[in-house]
C-alpha cells in the first residue's frame, strides 16, 4: 500500500468519528438493500437534510456508493 492510499483510508476512517456519520453508516452498512434519505434520516432520528449532508460524506469518503433508484420520486440510495 502506497502513502496516498494509506492516507485515503486513515481520511475515510476519521470521517466515521462524528456521531451521526456513524450512525448513518452503520444503519446503511447492516442491510443488504440500498436505502434512501428519507428512510436513512428516520433510522437514525434526524432530518433529510442533514442526512443526505452526512451520507454525500460518507460517499465522497468513498465509505458509500451511491446509486439512483425511483422510490415514488427521484432518490438517491446508498449502498456499503
């Protein structure tokens, strides 16, 4: 492993260090089905909003991947 990659992975793993991220990620993590925003923010207690703020982190980290799907609308489910 080179440093950059080392460094990708130590950056990924402290973005799990705020609480809901982590939260999030365990939620989305545990199930084998995508899950939207809506659903994400509810597990967890918070709004849609600050939940796609956190899982667009957590995908950016590269902790996620995120897929489109229609769920009754546009939606954006993320996926370990």
């Amino acid at each position: 492993m080179d440093r950059l990659d080392l460094e990708r992975r130590l950056d990924a793993l402290a973005s799990l260090a705020e609480p809901v991220r982590l939260a999030l990620y365990r939620c989305v993590a545990g199930r084998e089905q995508g899950l939207g925003r809506d659903e994400a923010a509810a597990a967890v207690g918070i709004s849609r909003k600050l939940a796609a703020y956190h899982l667009d982190k957590l995908a950016e980290a590269g902790l996620l991947e995120v897929r489109f799907e229609r769920r009754g609308g546009p939606e954006r489910a993320r996926r370990r």
